[in-house]
C-alpha cells in the first residue's frame, strides 16, 4: 500500500520541503532560544515564538494548548516527543514545576517512572523519527502509533505501528496479537482505514532489564515486520491474466 497523497500537487510539495530541512530549522531555533520544557504529569509544555510555532506545526512536534498567554503558544508534547527533542535533538532543557533543570537522568528516571515501557516505546518513535517518519499517536486507531511519509495535511498516514519488546513482561503489550482473533481485529481495523499494521520489536540484546539510565538505549536494536491480509482476489486476477 503506498501513499495516499492529499489533492493534486502535494507530492512535489512534499518533494519541495523535506521534513528532514524543517527538523534542522527547529533545532537551531530552539538552541538559539535555549528552550526550556516544564514538566506538567505524563506530558511537557513549552511555550514558542511565532517561528517556532510554525516550525513545530510544520514538523509535527506535540499539540498547540489554547492559553491565555497571550504574548506566547504553547506547545504539549508526549514523553517521546519531548525526550527526543531533549536527547536526540539536543534542543531544549526540561525543568520541572520550581524551574530546577533536570539531568538526564533525572528525565529518565521520571519519565520510566510514568510509564515502565517507556524505554521500548521511545527506541521505536526515534527509530521512525530518525528515517524522517511522522510519527503521531495511534490510539485512535488501536495502535501505538501511526506513521507519516510527510506532514498530515498533504498526506495520508501509511502505517498503524505496534510496538512490542523483549523486556518488562507483558507490561510492553506483548500479550497482544496471541491469538487469532487479535490479528484479525487490528488488521480490518487497519485495512478499513487503508493503514498497513508495522511491528516493531525493540530487541534488548542482553542489556540492563532496568534500563536504569538512556546509555542502555544504544544496546537496543529493532526488528521492523508488516502484517497485511491475503487478498484472493489479486491472485485469481493474476492467473487470469497469466491464462
């Protein structure tokens, strides 16, 4: 299944203006800005100049928050999303509620703290992210994320993406798709809105069950499989035009 592009002209558009040249701009504002995020629960918040509000938008980067900060917008990013921007990206600092910068391992600790697979998930949105996917929440379709060959208004998403892990038991959802009837639930679920099911497995290799700090990360490697229906009737057409 390949892409399903928005009108006529938004694949050149797309062609025109890589993502991967809107990230770079991002990054350097943001820098420049010494951005910091606040922590606020399971999410972080951060407040953006015009530029960096259309840069945000444009790269897919968190949720505009409707405030009555008149003078700034402000921005609401997922764990993943803000600890790629802090440690992938290297862009912003992250603070927490009395403004005392976090070390990165105090993020971790926090963030592991929120959500014990949040190391597995946050390997397979940076996986995605840095082969210039964008990558946006996928509970609307029961996956953990859906995956974009560019931004959302030009371009249909491709992939439902799952998540699984070899680490952490069944609390990274690997007691999903077990049975038969799982299978067939996500993939008509997907096939009915024109989404391909990605796997991603996040292999541990023998790192740190813990995972106690982010340098386990680099230990981690992940398996990439799709899952799609068998389709009849491509093979009945096949043969009649083989006859």
């Amino acid at each position: 299944m390949g892409p399903r592009w928005k009108g006529k002209g938004s694949e050149l558009k797309a062609l025109a203006n890589p993502i991967s040249n809107s990230i770079s701009d991002l990054q350097s504002s943001l820098i420049e800005s010494n951005s910091q995020g606040i922590l606020s629960g399971s999410t972080v918040l951060l407040a953006t100049n015009p530029q960096q509000t259309d840069l945000l938008n444009q790269t897919c980067f968190g949720r505009p928050v409707i405030t009555v900060d008149k003078p700034n917008q402000w921005f609401q990013f997922s764990l993943e999303e803000a600890f790629y921007l802090y440690h992938s990206l290297k862009c912003i600092k992250i603070v927490d509620g009395n403004h005392n910068i976090k070390t990165v391992n105090e993020l971790w600790d926090y963030m592991v703290s929120k959500r014990a697979s949040f190391p597995d998930f946050f390997k397979a949105y940076s996986h995605l992210r840095v082969k210039n996917w964008v990558v946006r929440s996928g509970c609307q379709y029961g996956v953990d994320f859906v995956a974009y060959r560019h931004h959302p208004s030009l371009v249909h998403s491709e992939y439902g993406v799952l998540v699984f892990s070899d680490g952490n038991g069944n609390r990274n959802g690997n007691d999903r798709l077990r049975v038969w009837s799982d299978f067939q639930c996500t993939l008509r679920l997907c096939g009915s809105v024109a989404k391909t099911l990605l796997i991603l497995h996040v292999n541990r290799n023998g790192e740190d069950v813990i995972c106690s700090s982010p340098s386990c990360l680099d230990g981690f490697s992940v398996d990439e499989q799709t899952i799609t229906r068998w389709n009849p009737e491509r093979c009945r057409e096949d043969q009649a035009a083989v006859n």
